[in-house]
C-alpha cells in the first residue's frame, strides 16, 4: 500500500535495499494461489514506493507524480527502484494475474457446471413427479377395480341373501314367530275396561282396589292407558293394560272376573286378557254370534268356549 506521510515516521525511517528477497518465492506455485503471497506482493511494492518518497522528498505518490526534479538521486538509484520494480511485476505479480485468469476461467466453469447439474436436478425431479402420478395413477385404477368388484360381490350376496329371507316360506315362518313371540308377551297381561280417567290418578292404585274386591293381590307393574284421548267434553273412559309376573295369576284373575258385575261401583267394570287386534277381531266375532244364538234360541245355553260359541239344552228337574 503507499506511505501514508500523516502516519509515516519519516524521521526515523531505514532504507530497506534488499528488494529481490522482499517475497518469498515458495509461495506461488503455477497451481495454488496463497493469499499470503499477494500480500507479500503489496507489502514489497509498499516499501519501494517508501524508499522513492523518502530520496524525492515527497509525502505522498500523486506529490511523486507531479515531481519534475530529481536532481538528488543517482542513476544507480533509480536503476536499483527500476530491476526492483520489474522483478516484482515480471517474476510475482504477472503470475498472480495469470493465475487469477486460470481462477476465472475455472470460476466460470464451475458456474456453468453448477447450472447444468441445476438443470439435470430439475428434469431428474420432473421425471420423478410423472413417475408418482403415473403410480398414483396405477393405484387409483387398481383401488377402483377393487371397490367395484367388492360392491358387485357384495351385491351379488345380498341379492341372494335377501331374496332368501324374503322367501315366502320364511316370510311367513317369521311374522309366525313375531305373533308368536307377541302372544307370549301379552299373556302375562290383562286389560280392565270401564274404570274412568281422573287427573293427577294413579293407575296402579285404581288396578290394585280393582283386585283387591277379587281378593286377589298380586305385584302389578306398567300400567298404563291404552287409546286416544277423548275429545273436549266427552268423558274419558280408556282401558288400562297392566302386566304381573306370571300367567297363573292371570288365570286366576280372569276366574273370579264375574264377580264384580255383583259389587256395587263395578258392575260396568270387566277384565279380559291382553288380545292382539286379530284376536279382538273375533273374540267380537264370537260376541256378537253369542247374542244372536241367544236371541235366537232363548231357551237354550249359550256359551264361549275355546274360540268357538257352544249351546246345549237346558234341564229343569221335574
């Protein structure tokens, strides 16, 4: 770098004139470039300008330029600074330059390497996306076959296996179960026609007084009201379903019904045993086919007896 004369100790500056040893030639190499060496370089340069601008007396190198007399410096002198200068240019410097122009040229040999390993990477990742969607692709048509094959499959079972539980014969076999299993359930219950609807009643306390003139108690449970409601104005009079806990008391309670045509405040009061509708449908039936015998033949009994009306003579002792 050039002297800086604001910085320079000038006074007590020593000649340095062993300018050819100024830079260590094992530095540079025709491969490696060490940038101890460029330093070296302007470190040479620095101190031959200085040795200049001491014998010139001048501060700074643009001062040295402008000089047009030299009159104090001797021919050796600026011979010496002359082979110095040249030896540093031609034997350090011109090296440095043509290595900086190998630098580049690999420099750009390497950018454009770079860019064409970009380029490779670019249509490498290009490939691979076609390759996924081709896959996806492949995947997507093999799941879809798959499905569509599982739903004909399956509809194919459940085409055959509805129209074997929709089959006559099994239609019929099951609504025989479902009455069958509903007659189970309603024989553990009884019907009470003729017991009014008050507010606030209490459905279990009206079928226990009910039983109770039939001296009859057992443990009753889901009472409740069976129909409609009436319109505004109408009375009230809905049957009550109730259940108990096994069929002999049923019987036993469908025994003594009779009696409460007899107690006064239950002679419209009757029990009958739960009935699906079809079995209401023709215990009417039978009803009805009852008064007409009666009607008909007054002088005989008429009577229900296992679904059928039954009549026979009647006998007075003579």
């Amino acid at each position: 770098m050039p002297a800086d004369p604001d910085y320079f100790d000038w006074e007590n500056y020593q000649y340095f004139h062993d300018y050819p040893n100024l830079v260590d030639k094992r530095m540079m190499t025709d491969e490696v470039f060490s940038p101890v060496y460029a330093n070296q370089i302007l470190e040479a340069q620095d101190v031959i300008l200085k040795d200049v601008l001491k014998d010139t007396g001048c501060k700074d190198f643009d001062s040295f330029k402008r000089t047009t007399s030299f009159s104090k410096i001797t021919k050796g002198t600026i011979v010496e600074w002359f082979k110095a200068t040249m030896d540093i240019l031609h034997s350090y410097a011109a090296p440095v330059v043509a290595n900086a122009r190998t630098m580049h040229r690999d420099y750009d040999d390497l950018k454009m390497k770079r860019i064409a390993d970009q380029k490779r990477i670019i249509d490498l990742q290009e490939k691979l996306i076609e390759k996924k969607d081709e896959e996806l692709e492949s995947v997507k048509m093999a799941m879809k076959a798959t499905v569509q094959t599982e739903i004909k499959t399956y509809s194919s079972v459940l085409e055959n296996t509805c129209s074997k539980a929709l089959a006559p014969k099994r239609m019929q076999a099951a609504l025989k179960t479902a009455a069958a299993a509903d007659v189970e359930d309603r024989s553990k219950s009884l019907v009470i026609y003729g017991l009014k609807e008050e507010e606030e009643e209490s459905l279990e306390e009206k079928v226990q007084d009910v039983l109770s003139h039939l001296e009859e108690k057992p443990r009753i449970f889901n009472c409740e009201r069976l129909g409609k409601d009436s319109p505004e104005g109408t009375p009230a009079i809905k049957p009550i379903r109730f259940s108990l806990s096994g069929t002999d008391h049923v019987r036993q309670i469908l025994k003594k019904t009779s009696r409460l045509r007899k107690i006064d405040g239950y002679t419209s009061v009757y029990i009958s045993p739960d009935r699906t509708a079809d079995q209401r449908a023709e215990s009417r039936k039978l009803v009805e086919e009852l008064k007409r015998r009666r009607k008909a033949e007054p002088d005989r009994k008429h009577y229900i007896y296992k679904n059928t009306v039954q009549s026979c003579d009647i006998f007075h002792d003579a």
